[in-house]
C-alpha cells in the first residue's frame, strides 16, 4: 500500500487573521508617521511665518522717523503724531490665528517699557531684563522714574507674537535696541 501525500495549500483561519492584523499594524504606524510629518511641517511653517514678520516689524521700526517711533507704535492713541498713520501696538500676520481672547485680533504686538496705566509713558527704570532695562534712555547718565517719550535716544523695543497653531499655542518675542543716529 502506497502512502498517500496531502498538501496543505490554503490558509487558515488563524494564518489569515494573524497576517491580517500584522498589516493593519504596519499601516497604522505608516499613517501615524504621515500625520505626524504633516503637523511638523505645518508647524514650522508657522514659525518661519512669525519669525518673518517680527523681521520685518523690526525693519520697520528701525527705518521709522526716530523721534516719532514710540509714539506711532505704542498704545496710546492721545499721542499719535499729527498727519501720521499710526498702526498701534498690534499688527497682523499672515497665515496666523491670533489666541482666542486676544484684545485687538492680532498676532502680533509691538512692546515697549511702559506702564500699564500709563501706555504713552515711556521709563528707564523698569526691570525688563529681556530689554535690558533698567537703562539710561536718554542718555543725561542717570536712570530714573521720569516720561523720556520725547527725549528718548535709545528705544528698546520688543517684537511678541502669538498664535493658536497647527499643535497648540506658539510664541515668538525678538528684543531690539534702536538708536538715534
């Protein structure tokens, strides 16, 4: 009598949901990656955007008439220059959301060492570390408690920007000093 050979050519049901759950893994992964590539992109993109706005703030303010600067950029309407457009503090970015209950709408803000209550008031003897105040800004030698918004020689100024992001809140702040030539 002859042996006889069976060939088991099919899958099995344990084989078929077996293979069936290791792709799904694979292509769970795969999709995880995918969004996680397409969030950072869209991330940086975002930072590139703010970064490139706070440049061109600054270019703007630095290239600005010096004596009137702080006063067309700060926030205290009572003291814009007569026959100037003055923007304010706040100015928008393209691409960006500014952060649900921002105050004007707009990404982006213009600082400088002032008071609250006193918005057109501009001091020297503030601790902003970040500006690198206290500092003499109109530079008598002394720092004091004083309005030096019209004899200022020095404007430090700082550039923040804030968005509701692709992942989460962003911020941007870049400081500068700008000097009467």
């Amino acid at each position: 009598m002859g042996k006889r050979l069976t060939s088991n050519a099919g899958l099995s049901l344990t084989e078929a949901i077996l293979s069936f759950g290791v792709m799904l893994m694979v292509m769970l992964g795969f999709m995880r990656v995918l969004l996680s590539t397409s969030l950072a992109t869209k991330t940086n993109h975002e930072a590139t955007q703010a970064k490139q706005c706070a440049r061109q703030m600054m270019e703007v303010l630095a290239s600005d008439s010096f004596s009137t600067v702080f006063a067309r950029y700060n926030n205290d309407r009572g003291d814009d220059p007569v026959g100037f457009n003055s923007p304010g503090v706040g100015f928008a970015i393209p691409g960006l959301t500014p952060v649900d209950g921002d105050a004007d709408g707009l990404p982006g803000q213009v600082i400088f060492p002032t008071l609250a209550a006193a918005p057109g008031v501009l001091r020297e003897d503030l601790e902003i570390p970040a500006l690198g105040l206290p500092m003499d800004l109109n530079a008598d030698g002394f720092v004091d408690d004083l309005d030096h918004s019209t004899d200022y020689a020095f404007l430090p100024v700082q550039i923040r920007i804030e968005w509701d992001g692709a992942s989460g809140p962003g911020i941007l702040e870049f400081e500068t000093l700008i000097a009467n030539d």
